[in-house]
C-alpha cells in the first residue's frame, strides 16, 4: 500500500512525490538527516532528535525549515496517517535546489532548503529477534571524513560497510580508526568488563547518539559504571559483552567480533538489564 509522505509543505502519496535533479542532496550529498523511533504509535525521544537536527544545520549554515513544533505535527500526522504503530520516521534537510550545479553553496534566500519525511513501518520492533541472540560484527577501516558529528546524508561508507559485513556472513562492521574503535556503520559501541561500560567519548569522530545519551543517563541511575574513553578490537574480543545503540535497533547485543566469540556467545546481562531500562523509560516518556 502506498504511504503518505511529506515533500515542503505538502502530503502526497508517495509516487506522486518529486525532488528537483538539481538539488544539493543528491548532487552533492549537502543534507542532513533525523531517524525517530516510533512504538505503540508515539516517538520515542523527539526532543534529542530535533536538538541534534538544530545542531546538524547550524554547523552546516543551514536554516531549519520549520520549527520543532511544526516538525512534532508532521511527525505525528504521518503516524497518524499511514497507521504506523511501531517503526521509523525518517526525516530529512537539504541545502535546497538552486537550479544548476555549483559547488557554491546557493543564497538562501533564493533557495529554500528542501524538506522531506516518510514513514518505515516495522511491526515488532521492539521484538527483535536478534535481541535474544546478538549480532555478529566485522572491523573494517573508519575510512569517512572527519566532521562524523555531524549526520549528513553521506552514507556511502557506512553502506559499503554493512555490505563487507554481509559478505563475511555479519551483520555489522565495527569501525576502526588509528587503533581504536570509532562507532558502528550506524550505530555506537560499546563493551562490557563486570559491571563497567566502556564507550568511546564525545567528539567529531563519531556521532552523537541520541540512544547513547539515554543509555549512559540510565545507566548511571541504575548504578553502572561507565567510562568514555576510546577501545581496541583486541579488548573488544577479550570484552564480557558487547553491544550497540541506535534509535532503530535501541540496545543490541554483540556476541562475535572478527570471528571471535565474546564470553559464551550468547548476550549478557549487563546488555538484557540496559535494553530493558531503554525501553521502558521511553515507553514512559514517549509522545
Ligand atoms: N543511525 N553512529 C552512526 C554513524 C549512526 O548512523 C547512528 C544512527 C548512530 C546512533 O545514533 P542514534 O542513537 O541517535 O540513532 C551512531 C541511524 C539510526 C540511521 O542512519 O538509520
């Protein structure tokens, strides 16, 4: 069935959806992106969202388009529309379509950035099966540019990523960078030691998970310690658990790394307790 989307301004199915071929999105990848969970039919975590989208923009010199309000309205009415109980919604901000191609950025003011938001329906998300059973990642090379704080549309990598992990029979690569672990092809990483979480710390090498503020918040309130700091894969492989955040897959457990077996291959339960924690304060707190 075909969803209701939203292109400036306007719902339409989405066949009847068009961006111009001279937009800055897709000639050059200058946009920027927001991925908001939905369960039982409310957003999980908007407000982290919409602080981060205004952050994106503003690095880029890039208006918003609407405010967070009128952001919230459409998220909600495209909910609401296409029956999505639980799944995604994708947002997405881009420099606009200045009718050519220049590496210039283009004046605003003649050229109004471009906004678009559909919905991914996913029934079950919360249900996972891999949650029971974890993940299996690859290392890969971190290979991307250098502003990884900003989430821009430039995905190519991470794609190429995920395809390597498949190939090795994977579902994810883990990305390396002068040594250490950077993050997930989309997501953040972690490693369990007892009772203390290890993840790297703030800075423009990764992203700025808006799962991973929740997570390390209820984590601290459930008395787990944490530190921020960088990791190895070695540490990673010799780790009692492993996982991943991200607002599609929330807590994910990781059980092998580079074919190496992390404790007894199974998820732990520093990962089941935090995924627990997760899901019930933003099923709580979810509008
Ligand atoms: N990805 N790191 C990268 C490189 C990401 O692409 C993502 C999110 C994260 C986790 O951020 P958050 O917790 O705010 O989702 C970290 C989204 C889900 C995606 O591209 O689909």
């Amino acid at each position: 069935m075909s969803r209701t989307v939203y292109v400036n301004g306007t719902y339409l199915p989405e066949e009847d959806a068009k961006i111009s071929i001279f937009d800055r999105g897709f000639l050059m990848a200058d946009g920027v992106y927001e991925v908001t969970s939905v369960l039982g039919g409310k957003l999980i975590d908007f407000a982290g969202h919409c602080k981060r989208l205004a952050r994106s923009l503003s690095e880029l010199d890039m208006a918003a388009p609407a405010t967070d309000d009128e952001l919230l309205a459409i998220h909600r009415e495209l909910v609401a529309v296409n029956g999505v109980t639980d799944g995604m919604v994708y947002l997405q901000i881009t420099r606009g379509a200045p009718g050519d191609r220049d590496f210039v950025f283009p004046d605003p003011a003649t050229t109004p950035p471009t906004l678009v938001l559909f919905t991914q329906s996913r029934p079950g998300l919360a249900g996972h099966p891999a949650a029971a059973t974890g993940m299996k990642v690859i290392s890969i090379p971190d290979i991307r540019w250098g502003r990884r704080d900003i989430k821009t549309v430039q995905l190519l990598y991470p794609s190429m990523g995920k395809m390597m992990a498949r190939k090795a029979g994977c579902d994810d690569a883990w990305m390396v960078e002068d040594g250490f672990v950077t993050e997930g092809t989309s997501n953040n990483t972690y490693i369990v030691r007892g009772n203390r979480i290890v993840t790297r710390h703030l800075s423009s090498d990764i992203l700025q998970g808006i799962t991973r503020a929740a997570v390390l918040r209820l984590a601290a309130e459930a008395r787990m310690e944490v530190e921020e700091r960088p990791f190895t894969i070695e540490e990673a492989k010799a780790a009692d658990e492993a996982f991943f955040t991200s607002a599609s897959a929330f807590v994910m457990p990781v059980v092998e790394i580079d074919g190496a077996a992390l404790g007894d291959g199974t998820p732990g339960p520093v990962t089941a307790r935090l995924r627990d924690i997760y899901l019930d304060e933003m099923r709580k707190s979810a509008i």
